[in-house]
C-alpha cells in the first residue's frame, strides 16, 4: 500500500484517510493493492525525482538549457520529454553563493510530481508548512541544511496553479563528471531546497 509512517510515529490524518481508501477501493474491487503498489513504485523508481535530477544535470552542462529552464520551467522539461499535469506551470529558481531558494506548500502539499516524484512525509506535515515559512533559517538547519547567515533565504509557496523547482548549485570538483554521473549527485531534498549537494 502507498501510506506509510516512521516507526513509533503514528500516522497522520491524511494517510490513515488514504489507507482507508485503499482498503475500500481494494474491496469494491475497483483496484487492487498490488496497483496501488505498482503506481508507487513508479513514481519512486521511474517518474519519480530522477526525471528532476536530469534536468538539473542538463541545466549544469548546457548554459543555454539553463537560461530557458530559468525563464521556462514548464517548456524547458518538456524538451527532455517530461510532461505531467503538475508541471503544468513550473517555476524554477536558481541557488547561488548569496541566495538559497526552498519550497513549501503553506495550504497543502502542492508538488510537481512529474520531476520530483512523490511528496515525503515532512513536506505535507502542518509543522514543516507553518514553520518553513517563519523561521526558515532554523528550521533548515534542524534538517540539516546549516546555512551562513549572510545567505539570503528566499521561500516559494506552491499551489495548484504554480509549482516550483530548485536549481541546486553544482557541487566543486565535478568538472569532469557525465551528465548522467552528475544526475547521479542530485538527491529529492535539494530541488526542494532543505539540503545542498
């Protein structure tokens, strides 16, 4: 089944809703667990952050795929042949040595699926959402993103009609790297902007 929780954590309202629908659909015979699992596993191993991680890697060795995917998110993806309904309006913003760009859904949990797969947990929990935008310094730091204080944080607030993507800043010493090795780098939680590579 698709929900799931940290061990000793008991599950939140939305995934014991979720579980409860599964387990109807399952019942009605409208869809069966292995489906459901199967659609998981898609998003977590084939349409999942790795779509993400391309782009990332592109945008790192073609400065010129960086300037449209900086002026277009939506239409730079689609050039790499990722297409999806929570792209349709994708914004991607650029980290820098003075700015660190992060991502949050303050309504819900609003996320382009289609280049980051799946939303973790902590991205829909009401703590992360109100957090993220009052303190965001220190909440990044207890998720172990220490940033220096003369680094400018700026918060994007997805919704339904605008979604966001972080450029991470390309790790030193990966001159000589593949692009495939450089999606390599690329983890989930940087494109959201609660880590750095």
């Amino acid at each position: 089944m698709t929900t799931g929780h940290h061990h000793g954590t008991p599950p939140a309202p939305v995934e014991r809703r979720a579980a409860a629908l599964e387990e109807l659909l399952a019942e009605q015979g409208l869809v069966s667990p292995e489906y459901i699992d199967a659609v998981q596993q898609a998003y977590e191993t084939q349409l999942g952050p790795m779509h993400g991680a391309r782009v990332v890697a592109r945008a790192w060795v073609d400065p010129a795929y960086r300037e449209r995917l900086l002026a277009n998110g939506t239409r730079a993806v689609h050039e790499l042949g990722i297409q999806g309904p929570e792209i349709e309006h994708l914004t991607v913003v650029a980290n820098g040595p003075e700015v660190h760009h992060v991502v949050v859904c303050t309504l819900c949990s609003c996320y382009p699926w289609a280049v980051l797969g799946l939303p973790p947990n902590w991205y829909k929990d009401p703590p992360y959402r109100a957090r993220m935008v009052r303190e965001p310094r220190t909440l990044l730091a207890e998720m172990g993103c220490p940033l220096h204080a003369s680094v400018e944080i700026q918060v994007w607030d997805s919704s339904a009609e605008s979604r966001y993507l972080v450029l991470p800043e390309r790790p030193p010493g990966t001159e000589g790297l593949s692009e495939p090795e450089l999606a390599a780098l690329v983890t989930r939680d940087s494109m959201v902007g609660v880590a750095v590579l």
